[in-house]
C-alpha cells in the first residue's frame, strides 16, 4: 500500500474511540496507539512532526482500527495490543512477563498467599509487581512467619479433617484443614495481610493490638500470643521505615530517564506518608520518544496490571491533559475513587521528586553499564565467530589516515581492550616518507612502525587491527606486517561508506548485521580512530597558527600561548570569536581582538582545506 493508499484509509477511519494499529511491508504490527477520535489523530500522523513519528511512518505499509464504546475501553484495550503484539516503536516494560506478584487467593474460603507470574481475573488479590524476586520472597516469608495463614496448597474445607501439619504447632497456622476455624475469623487474618501489603501498617497495628487484647480478656491465651508476635513483627518492621513524609498518606512518586537506547522508569511508594518499597523498570521500545511518552507508557502498562493504586500519583513530567484524563478516569473505576495525576511545581513534594529523578539517572547507568558489558562480551564473540579468529579478540587495534588537501598527512591509532577504549594506548603519527597524498603507503609506514616498536620493545600483539579503508589500504597493511615476519597477525579493513568488512587477499568485501553487537565495536573502534586523527590535525593547526600570532602580537608571550593550546585543545582556535578568547587565562578584550583579527585570514584559508581521511 503506497502513501496514496494510506491517505485514502485514514480519510475513510470514523470519528470513534478506539486502537489503531500501523504496520510494515510485511504486516507486522509496528505501533498501537489508542485515540477519542480516530480520524482525527490518525491525520496527525500524514504529517510528522517528531522524529519518532517520521521513523515510524517511512515503514508504515499498512493501517488497521478497532473501534471501542468508550475512551476508557480503548485503553484497556491498547495495553491488551501491545502486550500480545510487543510492537517495536511502542514504549513498554522490559520482559514484562517476568516481574513476580504475590497473590492471595481471596476467591477461596481459606485464602493463601503466594508467589506468581500470572496476573488472572479470579477474583483473587494480586500484589506487585515486584522488580526484585528476592524482595518478594522476603516479603512472602515475613508473612508466613508474622501471620497464620496456611502455607499447603488445597482444596478447603476438606470432607474429612485431617491433622494439622508443623505450622499449626509453631503457631504459624490456624489449621483450617483440621476444620475447626471459623470462615470469619480466618478472613479477619487475610483482612490483616491486605492491609499490610497495602502499606497501612499503623491501622493494621491497632487492629492486632485490639484482637490480642479480645482474646487476652476471653482467656484465650495462645491466640493471644500469636498475636502479640505480629505485633513486634510489624513494630520492627516499621522501625526500619526511616524514610518518611508526614500528613502525605498514600501516593506513588514516579520518574523516568532515558538516553538515547534505553530507559528506565522508577517507582516510590508511601502509604500513610512511610517510603514502604521502591521499584525500578527497564523500559524498550524508545526510538525518538520523549519521556512524556515513556511516562505515559509506563503508568499505563503498571497501573492496568496493579491492585495497589494510590489516590495520588506524582509524575516527572507533565502529560498531555487528554491522556491524563482517560487515565485519571479509569484508575478512578478501577478503585472506586478519585486518582489524581500531577507534576509537583512547588513545596516538599519537588525535593522527593528530584530524590526519585535522581534514582531513576543512577539505575539508568547502572543498567547502560550491564548492557553495554553483555553486549562487549557477546559482541566480542561475535567478531571471533566472523572473522574466524582463533582466540577472542580481546585486544583490537585500529588505525586511520588523515590530511589537509595532501598536506601535513598524520596518522592516528587507537586501541581498545575487552571492547572499551583504552586511551593510554592511542598513539599519533606523522608521516615521513610519504610526499603528497598516498593512503595505502602511508599506512604501511604506519604499520610498519607500529609492530617494529612492539618487536624491539617485546610488546604483545594485538589479537586483531582494524584499518580504516577499503581493499588497497588493508593490502598495504599486510605487506608492511609480512616484512617483518608478522604474516599471521589478524588483519581487517573496515569502508566508511557501506560498513563492508575486507579480508587480506579478498577484493570482494563481507558485510555483517550493522546492528549487531560486534559490528557496533568495530564501528565505534573506526570512529574513534578517526576522530583522535582530526584531533591531531587540529592541534597541529592550532600550533602552526600560534606561531604566526607569535610574530604578529609580540605582547602575547610564551605563556599566554601555552594557555590557549590547553584551553582550545583539539578545538580550532581560528574559529573561536572573541568571547571564547577572552575565556583563556590572561587574555582580555583588547588582546582577544588583537588575535581575533591576526586568525582571521588564516580561518578563511583554513574553510577551504577541511580535513580529509582515508577509507572513504
């Protein structure tokens, strides 16, 4: 279906509520998206605006809809959407699936509480989810050891009592399989572990304290005792609640972060104005999302999923007043009270949002980190399998050649270890033996020199070298390895243009998956190399320039030129204005024009020989 034909069936959608549904060449389902109106927002996207939307719609083959009755049906139902379809360009927990609830099973006569992964409409009470499985089991097992609940997984009552298991002589069980305990007075236990996973831990104690005493006064003295124990358990339980915000009450604090391949999104919840648990999620599909609508994304995805839903959610960012709306309206049926949505302007509720923006950033890098890790180590394995390297390449080297219009010809090599660079290990050339412009026998000089150090100083070998250029440039590389005797040392070239792969002795190039982990550090290793050459050809300008402001301005001293070259780095000082001049230690207004004026010929001269490098 060409563009055309999308324009056609958008102009045909109607004017209901309900989920839209963009597909590719090969209808797969590449975004769900969910409008009042359809018509309406499915014109929105004819003309992008954002750089997501225009991603989306250069795929986009196909359209389908699903109208609903309401805006509220078709959230639920765009959740449903993208939980089965997982589309790519939709915003969405990472390995949703995984995250434990805990359970009771409140549809049975003598519920039990329980760890699982399947949220099911059976009438029970699901908990969660929880991003830490071991905090759920700590959870699950605090509440076995504080409240009497059964833990044996059947069918009650029983036709024929049977003798109760340990648990009821440890007192961690009222033994309704033995028959003799009250539906009632077993309800009022499960009452209390609701309450408690709900984070309302003060009412939950007075109700303990006012059964032990009930029990206390009727002479039941070993009920009264297990209560007393829930009591110190739930008494330690909040001492190690330090966190807290007094007259709050119940709300959740949420705040996402992203850079540019992943997200993260983080949730603090206070029930009765005590921080009583934080929750972290990875978060995927974010090509050109902002985090409006990764937020948006998220509490939808959570909140559809949870039976804990505060009154108030406080949010990072604001969203669109619609999608609050029919967000704020389902949350509100769903609870059977008002949920409000807001983004804190002022006051104490912005210090605890910062508080959790600023977890969201940390957990963000921690997890860019274990990614990125994964995806060296795997990446790694990626290359050795490719180039059929007999050990892992754990230490790559590449090199790039770079000039001005055949002058000043320099070479930069750089070096990374276990897929991260190794900056101690970048070494910077100028070539000597070549005039002019000569790519492949620049590199052998390059080369040559490079393995000579590494023999006279006893130096281990790179597992592999990574040239930047195409067939021409490897082949020279090669030659300068074999003279002196390195005729096995794994050897690549790597072409800007189309990011082909040659092989010494192969004219025909290899290509490998551009997104793949091992192909995103050959990239990166090319990149860098090529950058740090640029940084030597600007340095070496930078000096060459200076020497001419020596002579032109002779108040401007020897150190004030030291300062410059250390201010300006690898940056041009022929393209600083005269307020970037007036930034170096010891240069004021007068002096920064003096050079401003001296650099200006040169800067012209300069815009007409842009660097140019090798392996294009």
């Amino acid at each position: 279906m060409d563009s055309r034909s999308i324009d056609q069936k958008v102009s045909r959608a109607p004017q209901d509520p309900g989920c839209y549904l963009w597909k590719d060449e090969a209808g797969e389902i590449l975004y769900v998206g969910k409008a009042d109106r359809l018509r309406t927002r499915l014109r929105n996207y004819l003309k992008p605006e954002t750089v997501k939307t225009a991603l989306l719609m250069h795929r986009v083959r196909d359209l389908e809809w699903i109208t609903t009755d309401t805006s509220t049906d078709a959230l639920i139902l765009e959740d449903t959407l993208i939980k089965k379809h997982r589309p790519r360009f939709n915003v969405r927990l990472k390995d949703d699936k995984r995250f434990p609830y805990l359970c009771v099973s409140t549809a049975e006569p003598y519920p039990r509480i329980y760890l699982t992964r399947t949220v099911r409409k059976d009438g029970s009470r699901y908990f969660g989810p929880y991003t830490d499985v071991r905090a759920a089991r700590h959870i699950l097992d605090l509440i076995h050891k504080t409240f009497p609940i059964r833990k044996v997984r059947q069918k009650l009552p029983l036709s024929r009592p049977r003798r109760p298991c340990m648990n009821f002589h440890i007192n961690r069980c009222l033994a309704p399989c033995q028959g003799n305990v009250a539906v009632e007075e077993y309800k009022k236990v499960v009452d209390e572990i609701i309450l408690f996973l709900e984070g309302k831990h003060e009412l939950l104690e007075e109700l303990v304290r006012k059964r032990m005493d009930e029990f206390s006064l009727s002479m039941d003295f070993e009920r009264a005792a297990i209560y007393r124990d829930i009591l110190v358990s739930l008494r330690r339980f909040q001492e190690r609640q330090s966190v807290t915000r007094p007259g709050a009450g119940d709300e959740d604090v949420i705040a996402v972060a992203r850079d540019e391949s992943y997200g993260q999104a983080v949730v603090f919840e206070y029930r009765q104005g005590n921080l009583t648990g934080r929750k972290a999620f990875p978060l995927t599909g974010l090509e050109g999302a902002e985090e409006p609508e990764l937020l948006a994304a998220f509490i939808r995805e959570y909140y559809l999923s949870s039976e804990s839903v505060p009154p108030r959610i406080l949010m990072s960012h604001e969203l669109p007043t619609t999608e609050r709306s029919t967000l704020e309206k389902y949350l509100g049926q769903k609870t059977e009270r008002k949920v409000r949505l807001r983004r804190p302007m002022r006051g104490p509720s912005v210090t605890v949002m910062e508080m959790v923006r600023k977890n969201a950033e940390l957990l963000l890098k921690e997890q860019v980190i274990k990614v990125r890790s994964k995806d060296r180590r795997s990446g790694l394995a990626e290359i050795q399998e490719f180039l059929n390297l007999p050990t892992l390449p754990e230490i790559i080297e590449c090199y790039d050649i770079s000039h001005f219009s055949g002058k000043q010809t320099v070479a930069a090599g750089v070096q990374f270890e276990n897929g991260q660079p190794r900056k101690a290990a970048y070494r910077r050339y100028i070539i000597r033996s070549v005039q002019g412009i000569d790519d492949p026998a620049s590199m052998r000089e390059v080369i040559a020199r490079r393995l000579q150090r590494l023999i006279n100083e006893d130096g281990a070998m790179p597992n592999l070298i990574v040239i930047d250029g195409g067939y021409t440039q490897l082949t020279a590389a090669c030659e300068a390895a074999a003279a002196l005797g390195q005729n096995n040392l794994a050897m690549v070239g790597l072409a800007k243009k189309r990011e082909e792969i040659y092989l010494p002795g192969q004219s025909v190039p290899l290509t490998l998956d551009k997104n793949s982990a091992g192909m995103r550090i050959l990239r990166h290793l090319r990149d860098e190399a090529h950058r740090f050459g640029i940084s030597h050809q600007r340095i070496r300008s930078n000096k060459a320039q200076l020497k001419i402001l020596e002579k032109d301005i002779p108040d401007i001293g020897s150190l004030r030129i030291r300062a410059m070259l250390k201010h300006f780095d690898d940056r041009k000082i022929a393209e600083a204005s005269i307020e970037e001049l007036m930034e170096v230690p010891g240069i004021g207004e007068k002096l920064a024009r003096k050079i401003h004026s001296a650099l200006s010929p040169e800067q012209k001269r300069a815009e007409s020989t842009q660097p140019e490098t090798a392996g294009s």
